[in-house]
C-alpha cells in the first residue's frame, strides 16, 4: 500500500478513483442510468432498423449501397456483421465488446463515405454522432466502463 506524505499534511493511504466517487464529472443514480438506457436505446434501434433493412435487401438499402461503392452482393453480409454487433452491444454482459465492435462497423462507415465524396457533417460524421450515443450511453449505465475511464472533474 503507498501513503502520501507532504509537509503539514496528515498521513492517508492513496486511494485509486472509484465508479461510486462523489467527484466524479457524471451525475449518480437513477437518472444518469435512464439517460444511458435511452441513448443506448436510439443507437441500438436505429442500428437493428439498418440491419434488418440490409437483411431484408430492401430496395432503398440496395441503391444506397451500392451508391456507395459496394456490391449488392455483399449488402446481406453486413447486414449479418451489423445485427451481430448490436445484440452483442444490446446484452448487458458483453455490451463493451458490442460497442468495440460496433466501433469498428462505424469506422468503416466513416472511411466509406470519406472515400465518395459525401458532405463531411451530414453523412461522413454520422457514425461518429451513432458512436457517441453507444459509448455514452455505456458509460452512463455500466460502472465498470466508469471504472476504467473516469471522468472527473478539476478537485
């Protein structure tokens, strides 16, 4: 165990940051678990809505595809990656993974429309707003994400 000592100051033992600190920069309780649940929820509906479109092959998901540059062949597949990803992300026990994965989905979404041409806040930074939902989302209803990456504010 390491103590800190500074002159005129008592003897304490240092003491990591825990999810339960009062001074952390993220409210407590009730509230903050139903702010995580919703965002969470939006980012989870809107990303099931998208793969379930891409399972289905709907017509509007095909053109935009494969205006994007991808083959109407590989639309399917993603659609599986994508779902995937979400239920990963949608069950509390591997909801860290699920917002890794689904990071990586988002990434690719952002290359591609990097790579078109598309206008940068309306279309390319888009899966950045989706990742922010996600990892808000996780962070305000999983402690253990807290735990890891505390936000604090200044003592």
């Amino acid at each position: 165990m390491e103590v800190n000592v500074e002159k005129g100051k008592s003897i304490e033992p240092a003491r990591a940051p825990r999810a339960t600190d009062t001074r952390t920069a993220v409210g407590s309780g009730k509230g903050r678990l139903w702010a995580g649940r919703i965002m969470s929820g939006l980012a989870i509906l809107f990303l099931a809505f998208d793969a379930v479109g891409k399972l289905l092959r709907l017509a509007p998901v095909i053109e935009g595809s494969t205006q994007l540059g991808y083959p109407a062949s590989v639309v399917f597949g993603l659609g599986v990656v994508l779902l995937v990803c979400v239920v990963t992300y949608a069950i509390r026990r591997t909801s860290i993974l699920g917002a890794i994965l689904l990071t990586g989905y988002l990434g690719g979404a952002i290359a591609t429309h990097v790579r078109v041409g598309n206008p940068l806040f309306s279309h390319a930074l888009f899966p950045i707003y989706v990742a922010l939902l996600i990892w808000g989302g996780l962070y305000l209803r999983d402690a253990r994400l807290r735990a890891i990456i505390p936000l604090r504010v200044r003592d």
